[in-house]
C-alpha cells in the first residue's frame, strides 16, 4: 500500500473534514472513492478468453453472398 501525504491549512482541513461527515465519510474514503472513479477500467480477462469470445461470434456471421472481404468493403470506390 502506498501513503500519500497532501498539505492542507488547518482551515482547509477542518472544512474538508465537516463536509465529508455531513456525507459520512472519512478523507480516506473519500480519497479512495475519488481514485476508483477516474481510475482506468480493468478487465481481467486472458487474450485466450477474449479469442474464444471472438470465435464464438465468428460462428454467426454469414459469408458475404457476392465473396467480399472486409478489405473489399472498406476499399470499395477508393481510388
């Protein structure tokens, strides 16, 4: 675990603190809180999961009926 120490006046402290326990929280939490929103979102899948997941829904699609790639589509009226 990692300690972060921020300096605050003890006015600004004293503020910070009676407005979060009107929310009932403590600063810690109100930290941690902050953090886990802006935090990036993590999945904890493996690329084997996420291949599977890819294959599985490959098993639907229809082959284009005129024989077209994707490459075809996207290429398609370019010069």
């Amino acid at each position: 675990m990692t300690t972060i120490q921020i300096e605050l006046s003890d006015e600004q402290a004293a503020a910070l603190k009676a407005k979060l326990s009107e929310q009932g929280l403590s600063v810690e939490e109100w930290v941690k809180n902050m953090v886990d929103a802006e935090a990036p979102r993590q999945t904890h899948g493996s690329a084997q999961e996420a291949i599977a997941q890819i294959l599985e829904l490959q098993k639907h699609v229809r082959p284009d009926p005129e024989g077209w790639t994707v490459k075809d589509y996207i290429n398609y009226g370019r010069p």
